[in-house]
C-alpha cells in the first residue's frame, strides 16, 4: 500500500501531458531495443537488449497501467530468472564466435516482408476501434497484490496448482535432458 | 482508505498500448523468421510473449476486469518453465552437433 500511495502522489505531481510524453519516450526504447535484440550479431548484447526491454515494458505497468504486481513480477521473473538462466547458458557453453547469424539475403527481405504485413494487417484491424481518448482508471486497486491475491486463491485456484506439478516436471525435465550421457 | 488523495488518474489512450504491443509482437516474428541462432530465436519467442502480457495487462486494466492480469500471472509462469526446458534442449544440440545453428536440424536422424 506504501508504494501505491508512492505511485499516486507521484501520478499527481506528474500531469498528464507528462505522463503521455513519457510513454512515448519508453515505447521508442522498447521499440528500438527490441529491433536490437532481433538484427544485432553479438548475442550476448542481444540479451542484454532484452534486458532493456523488460525493463522498460515493467515502467510502463507500473506507471502507465497502475499494475504494481506485475510489475515487480516481470522485473522478477524476466530480468532475474529467466536472463539469467540465457545469461548462464551462452556464458558457459562458449559460443562466442557463432558465425554468420544472419539467414541469406532472400530469406533476410522475405522475412522483413512477412512481418511487415503482419504488422499492417493488425494496425489496420486496429483502426477499426475505437479507443483513442485517453484512459480513466478507476479502481486504483486492481493491480495490487491484495486484490489480486483474493482473485488468484478464489477463482483460479486449480490453474494455480496446475501450474505447480508443471514447474515439478519442467524442472525434473530440465534436468534430465541436460545431463551428461553417462553410457 | 485512500480519501481524498485521488480518486482516478488519467492515463495513455488504450489504442497507444495496443500499438505499441502489436510493434513488439511483429519484432518477435520477424526475429522467428530471420535469424538462424537458436538462442535468438528463443529471445524472439519470449518479445512475442512479453507483447502478449502488454496487451492483456492493458485491456485488464482499461476494462477493469482483474482476470487478464492473472492470465498474465500464468504465462510468465509457463514462460519461466518453457525458458528451462528450451535451453537444456539447445545445450543438448550443441553437444550433439557443435552448433546452435537452426538450419542443421532440418534432417530428423537420430
């Protein structure tokens, strides 16, 4: 509740106008460290990219969207476990010098081209909606972890076990496959 | 609890989210489509995903509906399980065929 209340006083110092220009500043870093991620050659920058990423789809959660535990969970999550378990993995197995990473020439522009459509064909399907004055959130309260708490023990409790017995055998999995043939 | 601190706060239009979200979703797939580098192509599935958690926090919290926040509760849990099986199966690659390279793996030989 302290960093709600943090958030707020600080929500109301910040006018509106800064907080849409401050969304375009983070959307641009999110953008251009994304396209670093896919088009750079050196992989160990490519994750430290992503990193970057994670980092700035986390303020836009928590100052944007007024959802604190996702937030912190993607902070924990993404930039910690999962960065470092890429981290460790391209650290240890030494494939620093992969050679070209990149597909041919054809393959590079059919590529770009395919997603470019994509692109536009979602933008355009976009258009239709209409969702261009800017958000009023209401109920203050609903990314925090108390509501969320009572929503994810109340109605999605049997998800959450599922979750766990998947984590078990994910886990057990892992290890198995990544062990050393002995034979 | 709150009183007269504030009430609502005023934020980004929703189609600004959705844009941005559907940028980064195209940037996974072109990342799919282009590279060869197995672990790149990983990072590419995990921009998809995070798109994913973007577009459903922001419609959660637009309508004012506190269940896409907990689907976005369970990908990021399913994600965390997807990143430890992916990677142990491209250590594996590597070990067998000293490359990460995706394009090796097109013949099914054991």
């Amino acid at each position: 509740m302290n960093l709600n209340l943090l958030c707020l006083h600080a929500k109301r110092i910040i006018s509106a106008l800064m907080i849409q220009y401050l969304f375009y500043f983070l959307a641009f870093v999110a953008i251009f460290s994304a396209l670093k991620v896919v088009l750079t050659k050196n992989h160990i920058y490519s994750i430290l990219f992503l990193i970057l990423t994670f980092f700035t789809l986390t303020a836009i959660y928590i100052l944007m969207l007024n959802a604190q535990f996702i937030g912190i969970v993607n902070i924990i999550v993404y930039a910690g476990a999962i960065m470092v378990l890429f981290l460790y993995t391209v650290m240890f197995s030494n494939w620093n010098r992969s050679t070209d990473t990149l597909k041919s020439k054809y393959m590079l522009w059919s590529g770009m081209i395919a997603a470019g459509i994509l692109l536009v064909t979602l933008v355009a399907a976009l258009r239709v909606m209409e969702f261009s004055r800017p958000m009023i959130i209401t109920q203050l309260d609903l990314g925090m972890v108390k509501n969320l708490g009572k929503v994810l023990f109340r109605d999605f409790m049997l998800p959450f076990e599922v979750i766990s017995i998947l984590f078990l055998s994910a886990m057990v999995g892992a290890v198995l496959i990544a062990k050393k043939d002995t034979n | 609890m709150q009183g007269d601190i504030v009430q609502t706060v005023q934020s980004v239009p929703l189609n600004q989210l959705i844009l941005l979200s559907l940028c980064i979703f195209a940037i996974g797939v072109l990342g799919v489509l282009v590279r060869r580098n197995a672990i790149i192509v990983f990072m590419s599935v995990e921009l998809m995903l995070n798109a994913v958690n973007l577009l459903l926090t922001s419609f959660s919290v637009s309508f004012g509906d506190s269940a896409g926040q907990i689907f976005v509760f369970f990908i990021m849990a399913v994600a965390a399980a997807e990143v430890a099986i992916g990677l142990a199966i491209i250590v594996m690659i590597y070990r067998n065929t000293n490359s990460i390279d995706i394009d090796i793996l097109n013949k099914l030989k054991g």
